[in-house]
C-alpha cells in the first residue's frame, strides 16, 4: 500500500516526530489523525477513547464534523466503534450503513462516508480505544492498509497510556487505561495489604517502536528467533528433561510454537510496516492476547500462557536483558502481581516488605497460598488478566478475607481502607493480649489450638499466637521448594530444628502427601485421569517404600530422648494403616540394633480424609494413637467434588447437615475409644467453623497461625451448652431451604460473638 506520503514506513517516520513535538495532547492527537488520512488516502480518520465509565469518546478527527470531538460518547455495545472495543477486533467494510451495528450519530456528519475501516487500540491485550478511516468510495480496505492502520495503533496505545490525555479529558470521564478497578477473585489468605504493584516476571518495556533500518531489524528478528530456538533445543537434550514427563511435554509445545511459521509470518508481517523487532513482537502478541483473553477454551486460554512465555523469551533476548523480577531491590509495602508462581519464586522476596499478593490462578489449596498463609500475607487468587490490567508502581489494595483487589483506588476508597488496617491492628493487639490465657469457654470446657506449619518461618508463630503446639506439619513443603531431594540428612536437620523450636510442645509430622496435584520438580510425573483420586500420599509411600522409610528414620534420630508424632495421609483401609505403622516398628528396630538414641515415646496416628473410613472407626481407633481430620480433603471426597475447579468447588456448602454428621460421628467415636481427635483443615480456621466444630465435640483443633486470635477470642466467650443443643437440632433434621450456616450466623450475633 502507498499513499499520498509514500506508505506506513513512512507515516511511522512522520508519527514518531510528531511524538517528539513540543504541543498540547490536542494538537498532537489532530496532527496524528490528518497524517494517517494523508497517508492512507482516507477522507475521515478518528481516534475514539475508552473513558472510565466505559464509553468511547471522539477525542480527535479528520473529515468529521470537527464540533463532534469529546461531544460524541458512544457505549461499547453501540455501533460499529464500539463493537471494534468490544471484540477487540478489526471491522473492514465497503458499506458501513447496512451492518446491524452501524449506528448514526447525525452530530459527526458522517452519512456521506460508506466504507469503514475500524482496528481496536491495544496495550498488554487491553483495549484502549478505537482508530477508524472512511471513504465515501465503496470499497474494501486491503489486507495492507489493516495492518497499517493496527500498526499504527500502536503509537496512538503509547500516547492514551502514557497519560498524556488525562490533560484534555473531562473530569469523571477520563481515559480507561488509569482508571480505578475493582476486581473480584477468591480469597486465598486473610489479611489487609495496601501498597505498590510489582509484577513477578515484569512486561519488558519497548521504548523504540519505530525503525529507522527495516535489513537491519530483520535480522536482528532471525537471530533471536534463532537462539530462541537453540536454547529450547539444548534444554530439550539436557539429561532431566530428555527422559520425558510434563517438563519435557511443555518445552516440546514451545518449540513447536517457536518453529510455527504462521506466528513467524505475523512477526514479518508486524516488521514489514515499519516496527522495530521487539515492537513487532509485542503487536503481535496484544492482538494474540486481546483475542484469546475472549475465549472460554480452557485449552485455548492455556496456549495464551505458552504463547505469552515464549514471547517474553523472545523480548528478552532481543533486548538483550535478562529483566529479572525486582526481588533484589522490592520496595517497602510491595504488593506480587503474578499469572502464576510456585512456593519456592514467592520465597525468595524479602517477607519483611511484602504485603500482598494477587494470582491469575491459584486456589485456596494450591502450593504457593500455602506458602503465602505461612509468611501472613494478604493472597487473593483467579483475578483474570491481573498481570495485563496493572502497571508497576501502580498503587492497590488486596483484601484477603473477601477476594476482592482494587487497582489505582480511589482517595476515598484509599481512606477507608486505611482505616480498616488501623481496626485490624486494634484487633490484633486485642488478640495478642489473649496470647497466654488459658482457652476455656464461659462453660468450663477446655480447648487445645495449635498451628498448620511446614517450614521453619512457620515456627515463630508459635510464641506469636500462644498456640499449644503443631497439630499438622505438612513435610512436603520442604520437597516442594528443593531443587533436588532432600537427602535424610536435610530432613533430619529440619525436623530436629522443628522440635527444638517448638521446646516440649507437641508437633505432628505428616508423612509426604505428594503426588496427585503435588507435583515435585526433580520427580518424574504419572499421567493420571484423576490425579486427586490416583498415586499418592500414603499410597505412593508404601509403593516406594525406600522413600518413605528414609523420611521415618530422619523423624526418628530427630526426636531423640523427645516425644514424636507420626501421622499418615490418605490412608483408606486399615490394612494401610497397619503397614505403614510397621514400617515405623522396623525403622525403630533398625536404629536400636544400631545404637542410636531412640525417641522417649512414638505415637502414630492417620489423617482422616477417605469417607471409606467412616465405616472403619472402630477398627482404626484401636490401633491408631490419634486422628487428625483434614477437612479439605474430606470434603472433596465427600461430596465428590474437585476442589482446585471454582466451577464446583463453592457447590456444596461445609456446614451442611451430612457433612455435619459425619464429623460428629468421627468425634464421639474418638471419645468413646479415648483417643485424641483434632481437625486441622480450613474449616478450623474460620471462626463460624470452630462454632460448629466445638458443638461436634471437638476439643483440639490446627489452625492457620492468623486464625489463632480470632477462634479463641470466640471460645474465650463461648457457651459450648447452648451451641450443642442448636447444631444437634439443625442436624439431626434438614429441613429443605434452612441454611445452618445462617442460624449459626444468628445464633453468635445473638450471643455476642464475632465472626
């Protein structure tokens, strides 16, 4: 395509001093829309806006009605321009007046005009606004000039997102790009984080968009798409990944990608028009990313994260920077945007300036909310396209006990917040002045809380929260942030730093639950339909006895002269049960015989989290030394429902008479064998959970170590009579439509009791 000022190269040329102008966003703005109409031989060209109450705004034109700029508002459902915004997507037609959107706006004077070129203003996959070219000729726009008019978007991105137009804008109704957002996700972690947006694997920056040597451009293009792939190819061939499994699956999809000669063809389409190589790249993938954020395919939505990685890959070698995350130099108050991290990435940031943290993906069970539970920062998961919608330094909120995340608030939002984080640290005062009471309700009854642990920053917690012990350490954490695995004498150290730290007080390891979506690194992984349902925890343990024979020998030498817990996950049958608890006898035989100092008392318990074993209590009860009941997993079984799928995972409410029932019967079951039962799921951890759960009969429960204060704050002023006799009537008949989780509700307000 040449026009009248010899093509887009040119036109690129002629916009990028006009950039460089000293002048009013106005005029820049009229100077840009008269040079694209020169140049695509176009009688009208428009540069609508995206305002913060999401309409379009005609900030500049050429051909229309001159009256009409910031006059003319048009909704995102209304018109062609506004179903360009909405999906993201060029309109190229020779007779505007027929499509079913077009509508008339008789201010602009446009009706003389029949074809219609629109291309949507894009930045990180965002739509910014909308350029439009119209001609009174009837004809169809080539594919040459759509993708001169997209490219050229992209300078006209640049100038809306640099906040150059706020200047021009009417107050209340200034361009989208800053605007405040008020996202909704699931809350992964309780907590009030007010502060600044890093992002974990930051955008690179492209600060040249124009090229001034196209020979030159494309080569540096072929070369990097050429160590790009060389460097997949050599990890590829490296001796962990060539044996297969998930690792080496992911880097065969991206050198497929890498070698894709459609994504190839869009990149020299992309340079053709006169970008720089990097500037190339990123048009692409905004147009990729705008589309593909509008599917529902999962399996679409996750080449968008192959696509994107590959991507960043590319940017970066281009530019020659290995743009690593700003963990080094995190600033105070710092807030982790991320599509999605594992524990070992979130560990590496300064905890001491971190509040918050916001995920793409991530569900309350996965491993990095753990991790983030255990460091007491404010996690709030599923937020979808967080990392595209937020700009480093960008200030936000993160409410971690409703999931909701606000972006560039408002003052006054800002304020009620900071207030909110003043209540907080009221309560916590109020709650650390309960540390060494004893827990006993207004009745007399007396209740044993102790912490959810499974690293070593996990530990001070204890002498924080006054906890009488760890009810649940979870050993895998420390095989999940390893690079390799841990030899015995790793986990010996740790679970010997573990009960010197926790001094007297009781602390139950939990035997590996790998496996399932517990993925280690250095582990080959099993293909499984439902990985949930499949090899793992106990089931792997006795399948690979040597693995867990290694782990019980470190607990073992560890405890030395000192009491020790052991508990299994997972177990389904008894006979289960019995020969893991063997292997312990072997174990003890083994060092006996071998001279070493043996623990002053072992207890082995299990894990209740198989529905199976409802109808097996007796039996386990004589054998076992205690029961933990793990609730997550229980209810996920139960009710048979995933609980990492948001789809079902809110299905099934857990204060629901059935599993009310079970709970119960798993609870006097343990009184009449007089073996100690104690539930260190989620369930504990929320305040309305342990109502329920003292009326069940339970006297033990493992909480996170932020739901500490709150749950005794609640049994300090309990009466655990009067609970009883409510839940027992809730739940020995449902009534159809009667949520329990409401009379509870009603039932502490009634008492005086917070929730």
């Amino acid at each position: 395509m040449r026009g009248a000022l010899g093509g887009p190269r040119v036109l690129l040329r002629r916009l990028r001093e006009v950039m460089a102008e000293q002048v009013s966003a106005q005029d820049r703005l009229d100077k840009i829309v008269v040079l694209i109409a020169a140049n695509m031989v176009a009688e009208v060209c428009s540069v609508y806006v995206l305002r913060v109450d999401g309409t379009l705004e005609l900030y500049a034109t050429e051909g229309l009605n001159r009256e009409a700029v910031h006059q003319t508002v048009l909704r995102t459902d209304e018109g062609l321009v506004g179903l360009v915004a909405s999906e993201a997507n060029a309109i190229n037609l020779s007779e505007a007046h027929t499509h079913p959107a077009f509508a008339y706006r008789p201010e602009t004077g446009e009706e003389i005009y029949h074809s219609f070129l629109g291309v949507p203003v894009l930045r990180a996959g965002n739509t910014l606004g909308v350029l439009v070219v119209q001609n009174r000729a009837r004809r169809t726009y080539s594919e040459e000039e759509v993708e001169a008019l997209q490219t050229t978007a992209m300078v006209v991105a640049e100038m809306v997102a640099s906040g150059e137009l706020s200047s021009i804008a009417k107050p209340g109704a200034e361009p989208a790009v800053r605007r405040p957002l008020n996202l909704k996700g699931t809350a992964l972690n309780d907590g009030l984080a007010l502060g600044h947006v890093i992002l974990h694997e930051p955008r690179v920056v492209i600060k040249n968009v124009i090229a001034d040597d196209l020979t030159k451009e494309r080569q540096r293009l072929e070369e990097a798409l050429a160590i790009l792939r060389a460097d997949l190819d050599t990890m590829l061939e490296r001796g962990d990944v060539a044996d297969g499994g998930e690792h080496h699956d992911v880097l065969e999809a991206y050198r497929m990608f890498a070698h894709d000669r459609g994504w190839v063809h869009r990149l020299e389409e992309a340079l053709s028009t006169g970008l720089t190589a990097e500037a190339a790249v990123e048009r692409v993938q905004s147009d990729t990313r705008a589309r593909m954020l509008r599917q529902t395919d999962p399996y679409l939505r996750e080449r968008l994260h192959d696509m994107e990685d590959l991507t960043h890959r590319l940017l970066r070698q281009l530019l020659g920077h290995d743009y690593d995350n700003a963990r080094d130099n995190l600033p105070d108050n710092a807030v982790l945007v991320a599509r999605m991290m594992g524990p070992a990435a979130l560990l590496d940031y300064d905890r001491k300036k971190l509040r918050g943290l916001v995920l793409e993906e991530g569900g309350p069970t996965s491993h990095v909310a753990i991790v983030a539970r255990a460091l007491g920062i404010a996690t709030v998961g599923e937020i979808a396209n967080a990392t595209g919608v937020v700009d480093p330094g960008d200030a936000i909120i993160v409410d971690g006990s409703t999931g909701n995340v606000h972006i560039r608030p408002t003052p006054d939002m800002e304020a009620s917040y900071i207030e909110s984080v003043r209540l907080r640290a009221r309560r916590q005062l109020q709650y650390m002045a309960l540390r060494d009471k004893p827990c006993v309700t207004k009745d007399g009854q007396s209740f044993t809380l102790m912490l959810n642990a499974g690293l070593l920053i996990d530990l001070p917690h204890m002498t924080e929260t006054g906890a009488a012990g760890i009810g649940l350490f979870r050993t895998e954490l420390q095989f999940m942030v390893a690079a390799q695995f841990p030899r015995t004498s790793e986990q010996l150290a740790l679970y010997r730093a573990v009960l010197d730290v926790a001094a007297g007080k009781p602390v139950t390891f939990r035997t590996l639950d790998i496996g399932g979506d517990k993925i280690l690194p250095y582990m080959r992984n099993v293909e499984e339909e439902n990985p949930a349902l499949g090899w793992r925890a106990i089931r792997l343990g006795l399948d690979r006895p040597g693995l867990l024979r290694s782990q019980v020998r470190a607990m073992l030498r560890a405890a030395a002269g000192r009491e020790l817990r052991i508990m299994f996950p997972m177990i389904a049958a008894v006979g289960e049960f019995d020969e893991a608890k063997l292997l312990v006898e072997r174990e003890l035989t083994h060092l006996r015989r071998h001279g070493h100092r043996l623990p002053e008392r072992v207890e082995v318990g299990t894990m209740f989290e198989v529905p199976s074993l409802l109808y097996q209590l007796d039996e386990l009860l004589e054998r076992v030394d205690f029961l933990s009941v793990g609730s997550n997993d229980l209810m996920q079984f139960f009710y048979a429902v995933d609980r990492g799928n948001a789809r079902v995972a809110e299905r099934f409410d857990t204060l629901s008479a059935p599993v009310l029932r079970a709970l119960r019967d798993i609870a006097q079951k343990g009184i009449e064998h007089k073996k100690s039962v104690t539930l260190c799921g989620e369930l504990a951890s929320k305040p309305i959970g342990a109502l329920a759960l003292t009326a069940l009969g339970y006297r033990s429960l493992s909480l996170s170590p932020s739901a500490v204060g709150p749950v005794k704050a609640l049994l300090l002023d309990l009466d655990v009579a009067k609970a009883k006799v409510l839940i027992d009537g809730l739940i020995e008949k449902t009534v159809p439509g009667v949520s329990i989780r409401e009379k509870l509700t009603a039932f502490a307000e009634a008492e005086g009791l917070a929730l």
